[in-house]
C-alpha cells in the first residue's frame, strides 16, 4: 500500500486511494467497486493500515499547502524605504 506522501501525490481522490488497494480478484468476487472500497476503508482489504477520509483530506491539504510554500518562496519582511540622500552643500 502506498503510505504517507508518496500516496498523496499519486491519488488526487480518497476514491482513487482505495481503488489504488482493490485488486481484480476482490472485484471478481465482490462485484461491487463500492463493497470492496467499504472493505479497504474498514482494513478488510488492501495493505498496512488504510488511511481514513479524514486522514487523507488533512494530509492532502498540507501537502498542497507545502507545495504552495515552495512555489512562493519563504515569507520575506518588507524593508523600510531608504533615507533621502543629505545634501552635503553648505553655505559658509
């Protein structure tokens, strides 16, 4: 099963994710795509631990927040603007 990051970036729906862990025997048998999300959802099925909805939303969010950053470039503070220049001319 594809965990963490690696699976966020490779499935851009909660739906592609599971679909991601159901394999042609499950559907032969199961004959229903939902059924066989339901059991991948619930850790029936697929790999490791399966991801809830939530889980996966939250981590795909901070992914494209990370990614968002990236593109941006760190924070930058604003300078304050320069001092006009003196005049050095002097009466005597």
């Amino acid at each position: 099963m594809e965990e963490g990051g690696d699976a966020m970036e490779t499935h851009t729906t909660y739906e592609e994710y599971l679909d991601s862990q159901i394999t042609d025997t499950d559907m032969y048998y199961l004959e229903s795509e939902d059924l066989a999300r339901q059991l991948v959802e619930l850790g029936y099925r697929g790999s490791g631990d399966t991801l809830k909805r939530e889980e996966f939303e939250a981590r795909k969010k901070a992914l494209r927040e990370r990614s968002t950053q990236k593109v941006r470039g760190p924070p930058t503070t604003k300078s304050p603007p320069a001092p006009a220049p003196l005049s050095l001319s002097h009466s005597f």
